[in-house]
C-alpha cells in the first residue's frame, strides 16, 4: 500500500531532533510543534522514533486494539518499582492485571461510588471548613488543597483510612515521597543503565521513599485485617477478599499494595489538577462561573447535597468536561503498534516507534469541534451535543480495557466539591491578572494558581 512520508523538523546529525523539544515541558513542545506540523510528525530522540498523533483522524486510529495496544516503556517501567504490577503500569497479558481488572471493575461502577456519597462529603467538608475559618483574605493555592481533598478522598473512601491532609500545614509524607519517585522515575528512564547504577545515592533514596509508601499499606492491610469491617463501601473488602468470577483467586497481598499505591498516584494529581484547570476557566469567563452557581442554586438550594442532586448537576459536569477537553491532566497517552500498520490509512508505523496521542490539539480539532474548539464554553456539551459527538472524540480517561478505572469515582467527587464550594462561596481569583501556565510532573497541572473565598451571604 501507498504511503505518505510523516513530516519531521530537520534533525540534527548526532542530536536528532532534542533541540525541538523542552525536556522540562515535554506537553507545550508537544503543542507548539503540532501548530506547524500538523495530524501526525516524528521526533528523533535519544535513539527513539516519536510519532506524534495530533488530529482527530490520526488519534483514533490508534483506539483500535486488534492493531494497537498500550506500550509498559520509559518512566512507567521504572515506576513498578513503586507500583508493581497494580493496574496502570501492568502489561495488559500479565495475569494481575486481569485479575484486578475483573474484580475491580464493578467495585468501582456506579452503584459503589455512590454508595461513598457520605465519605467523600465528610473529606469536602473539611476542606469546606478549613476555608471558611481562613477566611477571605487568605489565598489558597489550589494544587495544594486540591491533592489534600484527592489523596484524602481516596484514602478514606477506598482504603477506610484518614490521611487527614486538612488539618496538618503540611501534608502527608506519603505525597513528597510519592512526587519524589515521579520524578526519580522519569529522570531514570532517561539514564542509561550503566549511569542508574553509579546513581548510588538517588537510587538508595528512591528505594527509601517506595518502603515507607509500603508501609503505609501494609499497616492500613493489617489493619484491616485484624479488624475486619463487613459493612464498610469502600475498596478494602473487595481489593483482599473478592474473588476473579473467572478464576475464583483473590488477589495476592502484594498486589493489593501495588494497587493502593497505584489508586492514590493515578487518582489524586489527576483529579486535583483537573479542579485547578476548572476554577481557572470558571473565573476566566465569569459567564460560566455564573450559570453554574445558578445551577446549584435551583437543583441544591440552600439545603445540604445529596447524591439524588448528582445526576441534575448536568452544567456542572460539563463544565469539567469541557476543562478535561480544553487541556486535562493527563497530556499525552501512548500507543504502539502490534504489526506495521498505517495510520489513518496513509502514515506508515513500526511496532518500534512511540507513539505519542497529543491530546489537546486532539480534543481542540476543529473538524470535530468547530471554528470556536479554542474557546471554553461547557454548553457545546448540552442538549444533545455531547451525544452527538463522532466515536471516541472524547478521551481524557484513556481507551478501551486499560481507560481508567476511576473515572466514575473521579467524576462523582469533582462534581461533588464543585457544588459545594459554589453552594457555600464567592470564589474570585487571588491575582486578577493571573496568565495560565502549565506545571509539568507525570500530568499537568496550572501552575501557582490560586483563589480567595468569600462566604456568600446568608450561608451559615
Ligand atoms: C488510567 C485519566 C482519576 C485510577 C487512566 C488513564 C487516563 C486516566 C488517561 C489511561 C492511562 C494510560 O493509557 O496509560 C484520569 C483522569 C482522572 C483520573 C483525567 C481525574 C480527573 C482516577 C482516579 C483513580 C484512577 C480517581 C482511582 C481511584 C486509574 C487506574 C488506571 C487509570 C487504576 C489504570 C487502569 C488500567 O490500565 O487498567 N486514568 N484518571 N484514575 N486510572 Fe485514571
């Protein structure tokens, strides 16, 4: 079959193409080069061939699984030092991933999320609280108390255990040592192995930093074990009691940790750094902020929520889709191919290339999304507009059997603070002429972003 060569900035002879990209800001390299190259370009570097989907057409090619599969490379390889063989970092034929896929996936559908209505509400409100006593002239910055509520909302919902972010100035140990192995991780996979070995005292640190995050399950573990509760909703009882319906094994102990350790790096830095990019264009367009607090004004009132509100808050739920569109935490997500295939029809690939899905100019092609895809505007979404979407146009939760487990979980609890801050404040920004700027760790996240609440009148 005819193809068409894939376009590449000019490399360098021996540098390839490293002069084109930020290695500290890998995602906006990503999204200037797609400007002038367009669907699909490639990148020599470091001796790997990126191929770099940018377009709607390009991107879901790769959705389909008989000719693409999600690769376990790079930084993700040097994360199973933390996190084993739990769900994310596992390879997709290694049997844990199928047995915690099978017994966790319904564990974590709709009727068990809902039933964590009330542990989540218990995290919210203290972040609700904790900012009302600061009152209004103190600035919050929002990564920091966004991954207080995340890490705090999973580890009380899924494990039955507080990590009491709120009431600490700090936060949990749990969360530097976890940032620290991010970022051991990724610069590892940039080593090479001769060069991680004479690294004596980063890797002593890295392995330092994974004990203590074991420990912490562990204990909750034994916990748990010693006291047992039958009656909790959370994830516990499944993660060392449920059974695969197709093996009947549990999962082993091991991997129980793996898990928890993964639940708490998959689930808070995502669902704190979406909070962030929704209040950022909520206070840009005033217009938004507005209806969604009308929102919560006619379906909430002035009463407490409850999980019946859920499914009526719909401008609020697009509201952080159209920020999970605009530009999520999640960057790029990888691919590679099984045989030589053609992209798109056309863009030759090899099993060896990388490739990377550049998820913004993805979610902002215009041919899906129309002449205004650079502007936020959570009502594209409504009256049948999401629905009307083309196939697989939306993918901030990744695809097929490795998308992300704890999308309904991450949906439930962002709605759910949402309204309860817009319930109870007047949220304005700390700095009036605050320009967004992207944070780069394993996501992205706006950077220095903060906000001052006022209590709204009437609301004691
Ligand atoms: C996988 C996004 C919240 C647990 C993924 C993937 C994406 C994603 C894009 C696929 C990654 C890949 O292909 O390599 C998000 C976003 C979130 C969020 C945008 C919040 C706004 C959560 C939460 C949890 C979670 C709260 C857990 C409580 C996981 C797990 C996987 C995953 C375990 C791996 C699934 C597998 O491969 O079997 N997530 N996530 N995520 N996510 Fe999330």
């Amino acid at each position: 079959e005819d193809s068409v060569p894939i376009p590449q900035p000019p490399p360098s002879l021996f540098l390839g193409n490293i002069g084109d990209i930020d290695p500290t800001n890998m995602p906006e390299s990503f999204w200037r080069l797609a400007e002038t190259y367009g669907d699909i370009f490639r990148l020599q570097i470091a001796g790997r061939n990126l191929i770099i989907c940018s377009s709607y057409e390009t991107v879901k090619d790769t959705f389909d699984w008989s000719r693409f599969e999600k690769p376990i490379m790079g930084t993700l390889v040097e994360l199973r030092a933390m996190v084993g063989d739990g769900l994310f970092t596992a390879r997709t034929d290694e049997k844990n991933w199928a047995i915690a896929h099978r017994v966790l996936m319904p564990v974590f559908g709709p009727i068990g999320i809902r039933k964590m209505f009330d542990n989540m509400m218990d995290i919210i409100s203290q972040m609700v609280l904790r900012w009302d006593r600061l009152g209004p002239e103190n600035e919050i910055m929002c990564s920091d108390d966004f991954t207080r509520l995340a890490f705090d909302v999973i580890g009380f919902c899924a494990f039955g255990h507080r990590f009491n972010n709120f009431y600490k100035d700090g936060t949990h140990p749990f969360i530097k040592q976890m940032t620290e192995v991010l970022i051991e991780s990724g610069k590892r996979s940039n080593r090479t192995a001769l060069e991680n070995r004479m690294r004596i005292f980063s890797a002593q640190r890295n392995m330092e930093n994974i004990k203590a995050m074991h420990d912490v399950c562990d204990q909750i573990i034994e916990d748990r074990i010693k006291h047992p509760q039958p009656d909790s909703t959370d994830l516990l009882n499944p993660l060392l009691y449920g059974k695969d319906p197709e093996t009947g094994e549990t999962m082993s102990r091991e991997n129980v940790r793996y898990n928890m350790c993964t639940f708490l790096v998959a689930g808070h830095e995502t669902t704190s750094g979406t909070l962030g990019f929704l209040f950022y264009h909520l206070l840009k367009n005033p217009r938004t902020y507005l209806r969604a607090m009308q929102e919560v004004d006619e379906v909430v009132g002035e009463g407490p929520l409850t999980v019946n509100h859920l499914p009526k808050l719909v401008y609020i739920k697009f509201a952080i889709y159209e920020a999970l569109r605009f530009m999520g935490p999640i960057a790029v997500n990888t691919k590679h191919a099984l045989k030589p295939t053609l992209i798109a029809g056309k863009y030759y690939v090899e099993p060896t290339d990388h490739i990377l899905l550049n998820l913004k100019p993805f979610m902002h092609d215009p041919k899906v999304w129309g002449p205004d895809a650079d502007e936020y505007k959570p009502e594209r979404h409504l009256n049948g507009g999401f629905e009307s979407l083309p196939p697989n146009a939306f993918k901030p939760f990744g695809d097929g059997p490795r998308a992300c487990i704890g999308r309904t979980f991450a949906e439930q609890e962002m709605i759910m603070a949402v309204a309860v801050i817009l319930q109870n404040f007047q949220v304005e920004m700390a700095d009036p002429s605050y320009n967004l700027w992207i944070q780069p760790t394993l996501t992205i996240k706006p950077g220095a972003f903060s906000i001052k609440v006022r209590r709204r009148p009437g609301r004691d």
